[in-house]
C-alpha cells in the first residue's frame, strides 16, 4: 500500500482497533461535489436480497473529482481524502475493505477506467474488488438497488441518458455540454429562456413573463443588462438555477416558458429513446420491460409542472414497457457501493460454487 | 493635451514639421482587431460630395480594443497607439486633427461614449470634433458615405442588426452573444453544424455530411473526439471558422447543412426586419427606401449558397423598399472618417451660414 503523496491522510488507521468485519466503499464524484459512502459488508440474505435499511457506518462529502475539470492531481487528491474520511467516521481502515467502486464524472473511455484503477490499486491492499465507472453507473444504480441494468437519464445542469445491459453493452447520448446542443438540461432550458426574453426585447419573439420574473430573480432592471450578466461569468450552474423561475413561469400559464418546457421534454425522452434503441432494451418486440432511473433537479417531481413525469409520458408512447424510477431514499454514493456489493458477492458466490 | 501613459506615443510629433491641411481620424475597433486610417480632411466639393477617390494618407493597425473583453486600460492604450501610428505615417501631428471618429465594439451605452469621449479630451487639443459609437455605425458609414442613415447588418463570428434614422434615433437587435441566442452569427451556424454531428452520432438526429467534413477538417477521427475538441479553447471564433464548411456541405446538397443555413437567413432576417419596424425606416405605407449595409464574413458573396442574398430576398418581401449595400472598396474604419467628416464639413457650413 503506497502512502501517496498526501500520506498523512492515512496517519488515523494506526490508531484504529482491528476490525473483524468487511466494508465497502462506494463515492459519487461529480463537477460539484463527490460523495462516499461506507457500508458494512455483510453477507446476503439467503434470499439473495440486499439487506434492509442498507448498512450504511459513514458519508463523507468533499468538492469536485472530475479531472477534465480539475486536473488528475487535484481530482486524485479529492477522492482519497474523501475515502480516507469515511472510513475514518466508520472507525475503519483499508485492511478490512473488501470491495471499492468510484463513479465520477469524466470517466469516459477505458483508458480512463485503467489509469484510474491503477492508481487505486496502489492505495488499497490487493485482495480489494476495484471497480471504476462513469458516475451515470452510480446514479442508474441508486435507482435498481445495485444491478447495472436498464437506462439512466441525468439533468441536473447538464444532462445524459446511459443504458446498460446485463451483458456489459452500454450506450450513451447527449452529455454534450451546451456548446454542442444540450437543450434538454438545466442550462440548456435556462438558456432558452434568457433568449426569448432578449427576443421579446428586440421585437423579434412575444412578450413573456419571462422577462419580469428572470429580472426581478436576477435583481436586473432592464433586458439589456443581461448580456453583460451572462458573461460576466461563465459557470454553467449559475445559468441552470433559474430552471424554477422558468418552472413556475409556465406554471402561471406563460406560453413561451410552456414551450421552451415541452421542447425540453422532447429533448430528454429522444435521448433515452435512443439509447433504448441503439442496445435494443426493450426486447425484440418494442415490449419489453426496462427501468428508466430518473436523477437531477431538472427531472425533480416537486412540480406542478413535472418535466419527469411528461419525459417517461413520451416515451412509454414508443416504448410502453418503460418503468420509471427515481431514487428517492437511496443516493447515488449508496448505488456505486450496491454495484460493488452485488458484484463482489456474486464473485464471492462463484468462488463458494467453484 | 495630457500626454497620458504612455506619453512616449506621442513623442515622434517634435520632429514633424509644421502642417497646414487638416486631417480626419477614422477608427474601427472590433474584438479581433483594430484599424485606424488618416484622411487629409479637405474641403467638400461645390457638390457638397466627398471627393473620389478618398483622401486616404494612412492607415495602422493593431489588436482588440473592446473594453468588455480586454479591460479599459489596455483598451485605451491600443486605441492612442494606432490614432498616434496612423498620424505618424501620414506625417501629421495632433495639432492638424480636425476631428476624430472611433467607433468601437464594446461602447453601448451613452455612458460609454461620454467615458471615452472625456478620455479622448485628454489626447486631443481643444478644437477637435469627437465622435464615439459603436463599431456597427463605422460598418453603416462604409456603405453609405458616411450618413448615419438605415440599416447595418454584420454577420461574422457574432451578429447584429443597428438601424439609425436622420434624426438621430437607433434601435438594435441581437448581439447578444452565443448563450442568449445570437444563432444566425458564424458561431451560431457552425455550433448547429457541430451539435447536427453529435445528435446523428447518438441516433438522434438524421446522418449528414457535415460528420466527414467537419471531422476531416479538424482532424479528429471521431464524433466522441468533438466534445474534447469543443471545449479544450472558449474562443468564439475557433468555432466560427467552421462556417465555410457548413457552406460547401450546403452547395453539396446535405439537407441538414442546408436546413441550418436556411435557419440562419431567417435569424437575420428577423433581426433586421425588427429594427426596421421599430424605427420606422421604411415610410408609413412600409414601403419607403432605406439601405441595408451588410458586413461580415457570414454575408460575404463568394459563395453559391450566398447567405446574403438570402436575407435580403426575405427582408424585401415585407419591405421592398430595401436597398442592399455589400461594401467592397470602403473598409469600416473609412466609414468612420466619413462619418466625422460629414459631421465636420456640417457644423463648418452651419458656422459659415451663421
């Protein structure tokens, strides 16, 4: 076990008791945050079912790990401090830790998987199970209690829809960013509704109510001072949280808010479409049953106008066996630590049957 | 006369002998450049036409004067150092400036003409006539002679439409950047172009052209590599420069290429028709004259799929009084010093009919 470049971070395991009872960790790493969690290892029911609540010991929170975003040094840093962190809270060390799964954001290619891998192998003994998804994995997990099966659409600030199959295929669309035309996510619809009310402005789109409830949000007194509140910073969030001005604008009937709402409905449910499509998850016959795990603010049910509910309306049209979920109790830190679960006890049962 | 900062600008006048013709500064300051041209400021024909050819001593050049995008100081400091160079190549001094016209990207509030205009003050003995406004009115200038009368449309990385009436009245539309949905500019088109590749690569959108051609021009071997591609430079007019692209994929008769160019002309379009209407321009009966001058590498006419041609043919079905101006021999920052002049030889026949 190499002590990496921050070794302090592991000074708190030589004041640790022994433990006699595995762990698994499972983080959630995403552009805004990265959560991770640990659970007690446990053995499963004869059922074969997870045990019931999940036996969570610790959660710990830090800042970003994507390292397109970040850089890998400062991302690595990030996610062992993070590790480091729930198992101290757990009161546990890297010695009883059976299985680890990262989901972050960024992880787009093998090779990111593999560098990752590497570098987590060197941290934790080698009998340690290491998994390294996209943090798509984790959210799809939270919602199928660990089973990496069926579709994932995320719209938070940005969106992507993921599909799995048991087989290990996987398909992805949108994911994009807002360059290359993610009109479905927060910042995309937000986007849209800072532009009609620019056009309502010029004379070139209809009035909306838009134009005063955006304002009096952004504390702004006229139309024209919102070029330069755009630009003076280009975070992507900063525009994406005015997804709920929007919301409740359609909501009080506004027509072009009502528009701008449809057109992302349509957005978000082509996009999981198409991945259903392109790794046929439906079945043969378009009937087949598939879990839709639904995650991201954008996709929230605390609405009167419920972006979710409308996204799964569309797609059950062309594929009726679509079955919507979203994860309500179970975080997606939890799913990545179910991912591990189930696959190192299915590793474990295989080695009890051999 | 301060000498401001960089006082050593000025330095080269000791050595100038004395003049005894006036001259007229002209400037065009854009993000990506900025030219300033001498003209010998003459006296108007019997005509009262500007003489032909233009009086042109000097032109100089340097880089971005917007004050949005470069900061104040190092606006100003680009601005004194090609007035100063212009001067010097004509072999002139301040002291025979009889008026100077900046037009600068970035000025778009009276209080940004009365910053510069007071700053400008400083440089320039007291006689000098000062005129400051934005760079789409150097753009109109060129096309009409230097009346500030009509329509300009600029159309290159980014786009905007400006009208102005005799009397002095302006209204604008569009301008407003990439993200508040300026999508008939060059970034606008190829930013269409570049999502068209991503939606036909992820099965949501029909397969086109555009996949080969943009992918071969960038050398990038793949559609995944785009998203890396995209966002690894912010700079609006690295995208913008994919335009061509979108054009010659067009001419070839790829439907989405075309679909997106057909897009585009109905943006401006729109974009000028509104400022029209506001102002007014064409007559009660909406069918009185008025000049549309077009500028911008989006509008040039060295194409068969001639974007231009387009927006004026959708223009003159609601207004067919429209005059289309394409200028090829005058250059935006010899509008300026038309503009400055006409100005200048006005106040001077109003002091002689005095």
């Amino acid at each position: 076990m190499k002590r990496c470049r921050n070794g302090e971070v592991w000074d708190f395991e030589s004041e640790m008791p022994e433990g006699d009872r595995g762990v698994i960790l499972g983080l959630d790493g995403g552009t805004a945050s990265t959560v991770c969690i640990c659970m007690a290892a446990g053995m499963p029911a004869p059922s074969g079912l997870l045990p019931e609540p999940f036996p969570v010991l610790a959660r710990a929170i830090a800042g970003c790990s994507n390292h397109n975003s970040v850089g890998e040094t400062a991302a690595r840093e990030t996610i062992e401090r993070v590790m480091a962190q729930a198992l101290l809270k757990a009161r546990a060390t890297r010695s009883i830790v059976q299985a680890v799964c990262l989901a972050v954001s960024g992880v787009n290619h093998p090779s990111d998987q593999e560098r990752i891998r590497d570098w987590l192998r060197g941290i934790f003994p080698s009998h340690v199970k290491l998994f390294v998804e996209n943090d798509a994995v984790a959210a799809l997990a939270s919602g199928t209690m660990g089973k990496l099966h069926g579709c994932v659409l995320i719209a938070g600030t940005g969106t992507i829809a993921s599909a799995y199959t048991e087989d290990g295929r996987e398909a992805r669309a949108a994911g994009a960013g807002p360059v290359l035309g993610d009109w479905g996510s927060g910042y995309g619809i937000a986007a849209q509704a800072l532009t009609a009310i620019v056009r309502a402005h010029d004379g070139r789109g209809p009035q909306t109510m838009l134009t005063f409830n955006i304002l009096r949000e952004l504390r702004l007194s006229s139309p024209d001072e919102l070029i330069g509140w755009t630009y003076s910073d280009t975070s992507w969030a900063r525009i994406a949280e005015l997804v709920p001005v929007v919301v409740s604008s359609a909501e009080a009937g506004d027509e072009v808010a009502n528009r701008i709402l449809r057109g992302s409905v349509l957005e978000l449910a082509e996009s999981v479409m198409a991945v259903v499509k392109r790794l046929g998850l439906c079945g043969g016959d378009g009937k087949g049953t598939f879990p839709l795990v639904m995650v991201g603010g954008v996709l929230q049910p605390n609405k009167r106008w419920d972006i979710g509910k409308e996204v799964v309306g569309c797609v059950s049209k062309v594929y009726p066996g679509v079955q919507p979920i979203r994860p309500k109790q179970v975080e997606p830190a939890v799913g990545a630590a179910l991912l591990a679960w189930n696959c190192f006890v299915r590793e474990f049962a295989g080695e009890l049957a051999y």
